[in-house]
C-alpha cells in the first residue's frame, strides 16, 4: 500500500534524478550571411544570392564590399577558409579577404576567424581595377556550420577610366606643374 506521503517522495525522487538514458545533443552553429551597408556605397545588394555591386570603381582607385557573418546560435562557429574561386574570378586586381571584430575594427586580419555565440564579424573584400571592364569576386567560405559546411558570396564591379588625375603641387609659394591643353609641360 502506497500512501500519498511515500508517493510524493516517489515523484520527487523521479523528477530530480531523471532517466539514466536522457542525452544531451549540442546544435551545429549556423552562418547567416547578408551585405552590410552601414556607410557603404554599393550599386546594388541582393542578399538571396549574396551578392554586392560595388558598381563603377576607377581605374588605380580602389573599393570594398563587406558581408556581415552572423551565428545566432550558442554554438562557436570557425570559419576556416574565405578564398576566392579562382575559376569564376575575372578581373584584376582582387585583395585579400580580411575580417574584423565590428565596423569600428580598423585592423583587418587574415583568416581563420572564430565567431562566438551570439555574435557578427565583417569581412571585407577589396577591388582595385588595374584596367577597364567588367569584374567578379567569387569567394568560398568554409566553416563549421550546419546550414552549409561551403558557401559563396559574389562581388561585381565594372573597371572605369575617369581620365588622368589633376596633380598640383605647391612648395614654397609656387604652384606646378602647369600643363597646356594638349598636356604638355613648359620647359624648365
């Protein structure tokens, strides 16, 4: 006979100390990735495809697109790799991937990155045309996450000649050099 103290104790006794099977399974981290746009200047961000239009971008001039990476999880996401597809790059000349801790970070580090839980990191990709014409930065990125161990971001750019540069100096109270309409200098 069970009385309802003994029950009581007996439920107790049961709730506390669970079952000697129960397990505890760990999620993967995920890696949600989108453009980050905080002051920047692109023509166009499709964040479906992961992609950003750095538009126009001068020829020895230079410009940068910047993903945001983002593991909602409570699980420590490593990226391992941010190299670019070498056969569907074209253009040149395409820098280094680096990344930083936020958009205040002004010290860019090469890969690998470690994202905590909870947590966003940037990285950047450069594009600096050497000639005119049309450009395309595919990158790899491969981590530890369980929505995608490989995923690729894109970047398009259009190498642009906007002419040659207007150079003044001034030293010492003279301004120079002084070109004539066909850009030819005086002689000394």
């Amino acid at each position: 006979l069970v009385t309802p103290i003994v029950f009581m104790l007996m439920a107790a006794t049961a709730v506390t100390t669970g079952c000697a099977e129960d397990t505890f399974v760990a999620s993967d981290p995920v890696l949600n990735i989108t453009a980050f746009t905080e002051g920047g200047t692109y023509l166009e961000v499709d964040d479906e495809n992961l992609v950003i239009n750095l538009g126009e971008v001068p020829v020895y001039g230079s410009k940068t697109a910047t993903f945001e990476l983002h593991n909602p999880t409570s699980q420590t996401l490593t990226i391992q790799t941010l190299d670019y597809v070498e056969a569907d790059t074209q253009g040149q000349l395409w820098g280094d991937v680096t990344w930083r801790q936020d958009a205040d970070d002004v010290i860019p580090k090469l890969p690998p990155l470690i994202v905590p839980a909870g947590a966003k990191r940037l990285i950047d990709i450069p594009f600096a045309p050497l000639e005119e014409g049309d450009a395309v930065g595919v990158i790899k990125i491969v981590s530890n996450a369980g929505n995608g161990r490989e995923k690729l971001v894109t970047v398009i750019a259009t190498g642009v000649y906007f002419g040659q540069p207007d150079i003044e100096i001034e030293y010492n109270g003279l301004t120079g050099p002084t070109a004539d309409a066909e850009g030819n200098f005086p002689a000394c």
